[in-house]
C-alpha cells in the first residue's frame, strides 16, 4: 500500500468510535489478518488512568469467571439429569427397559458430576478464601445439590475441572 492509501485508511478508521474499532480488530484477529489489526490499533487513543490495584481487579475478574464457568457446568449437568429422568419414566412406562437402563446410567452420571462439583467449589474455595455460597449466588444455584441415592464417582470428570477451577480462584 502506498503512503497516500495508508493515510486514506487510517482516516477510515479514525472514524470509528474505541468500542467499534475493538469490535473490528476482534474481527481481523479471527480471520488471522493481524496487518489490518495492527492498524487499526495504531489508531486507538492511548490514555492514562488512575485505576485500583491491578491484582484486587485481576482477582474480582478471576472469581466471578470461575462462578460463570462452576455455574454453566452446575446447570449443564442439571439439564442433563433433568433429561435424562424424563427419558428414563418415558422408556419404562412404554416397556423399552433397555432404553430405561441407559438412560439411568446417565442419569447417574449427572448426579456424579453434580455431587463433584459442588464438592471441588468448596475445596477450592477453602484452599482460596473464597466464600463458595457467593460463587453459589453468582450462579443462579441456591444450595448445594442432593442426590437420589448414592451416585458413583466419576474420576475423569474430577480430575478435568479441578484444574481449571483452581487457576480460576487465584
């Protein structure tokens, strides 16, 4: 491009408001077009601010991250068992107890992973001076989950989301 045609398109993007230019170099970076993007970042204001404590803002960004993500998996696996024993009285009432049997064990399953999941909140929040019934209230999740009787664990589903909710809570 020639000096005339950079001057022609940064006076388009000089146009832009800091929020719509954002919104366009989010959308040059996803088609992997970073010269694009790195111009229009050439265009963005710089400013500069008094601002709290980096790491007090870094933390309240972590933990409501970590609420968003226990919460979606918390209401996911509550989807899933609410499905699953509707299919599972379907099945039965119509006489398929294969079906039935299936979707039991999947029922099960999400009674697993509920029951893990509220027991990794309050390890980690334990570990982390976090209090778990904020993380429940950001959530949408009133109380920590009951099952119907006695679910087997599941190790793998542990294991998977330990990891990423600890590095959230810190």
């Amino acid at each position: 491009m020639t000096t005339s045609q950079d001057h022609r398109v940064s006076k388009l993007y000089d146009a832009l408001t800091s929020k719509e230019k954002g919104a366009a170099v989010f959308a040059c970076l996803m088609r992997f077009d970073t010269t694009t993007a790195d111009r229009i970042i050439a265009t963005v204001p710089t400013r500069t601010y008094r601002t709290l404590d980096l790491d007090y803002g870094d933390r309240l960004s972590r933990l409501s991250d970590m609420s968003s993500f226990w919460g979606l998996h918390h209401w996911r696996e509550m989807t899933v068992m609410t499905a699953a024993m509707a299919l599972m009285c379907r099945a039965w009432q119509t006489g398929n107890d294969d079906l039935g049997e299936q979707t039991f064990e999947g029922f099960q399953k999400a009674q697993a992973h509920l029951v893990a999941l509220d027991a990794m909140l309050e390890d980690i929040c334990a570990e982390n001076g976090v209090d778990p019934e904020a993380v429940r209230m950001m959530a949408g999740v009133p109380d920590t989950f009951t099952p119907i009787g006695e679910p087997p664990p599941d190790p793998d589903f542990d294991s998977e989301f330990r990891g990423i909710l600890s590095t959230l809570a810190r």
